[in-house]
C-alpha cells in the first residue's frame, strides 16, 4: 500500500490496450462508472463537448482518464464554490473522482478502490491544491 510520501506516478496506456481498461478496472460496472466520467466533466467544464480521453495507469493500481482539450480548461463546481483554470488532466482527475465515488456509492468496490488509489496520487499531482479544492 502506498502512502503520502511514496511516489506515485502515471502512465499513458497504449492505443491497443485501451478497449480492455473499463472493464478490466470496473468489472460489470464499467459502463455505470464511464457514463458518470462524462457526465461530470460536462457538470465541471462548459466548454467540454465530447472527444478523445487519454487513459492512464498509475503505479500504484489505480487508473484515471483525462480529456485532450488543449494546455488548460476553466471548470467550476457550485457545490464547493470553486471556479478555475485546470489542466486538461486534472480535469479528467476531478471528474474521475466524482464518478468513482458515485459508482461506489452505487455498490461498485472496484470504483471504491480506485477512488482511494487515485485520491492518493492526488498528493504526488503538480495540481494537488486546487484538485483538493474542487473534491474536498
């Protein structure tokens, strides 16, 4: 198990292993858990519309998925009162979170655990500060 001050880092996954990530992380419930991704980025960023999504491994098993939307993109989240320019990656960090908490709240353990393995490399993220800002 890693902690605070371990390194955790991420990786993009090849284009030929894309089609295997949700459900090899998600299981039965990759659908419920990519639908949410979606649906958050477009609550967070008006200026989301669709497209492609790099997906990454992290090395301490977690996975996360970030929209290519240029260098950075304005998000806000009403419920914490925040209202900023992020990157195009912790965007998709952000969004990920909310859907993995939402699919766990829906009975998914594996989004469970992927919420609290990506919530841990939040501390290793250049961005860390303002992802806790929109989360917490």
């Amino acid at each position: 198990m890693n902690t605070v001050n371990e390194s955790i880092v991420e990786s993009i996954i090849p284009e030929d292993q894309r089609l295997e990530q949700l459900p090899k992380q998600f299981g039965q419930r990759f659908l419920l858990v990519e639908n949410a991704v979606y649906q958050f980025m477009e609550q967070l960023c008006e200026q989301y519309n669709g497209g492609y999504w790099e997906f990454y491994s992290l090395s301490n098993g977690g996975f996360f998925m970030a929209p290519v939307m240029g260098n950075t993109v304005k998000i806000a989240w009403a419920e914490n009162y925040f209202e900023g320019t992020v990157t195009a990656n912790a965007a998709g960090i952000i969004a990920c979170l909310f859907a993995y908490s939402y699919a766990a709240m829906k009975g998914s353990e594996q989004a469970a655990e992927m919420f609290h393995k990506l919530r841990d490399y939040i501390h290793h993220h250049e961005e860390r500060d303002l992802i806790f800002k929109v989360v917490d």
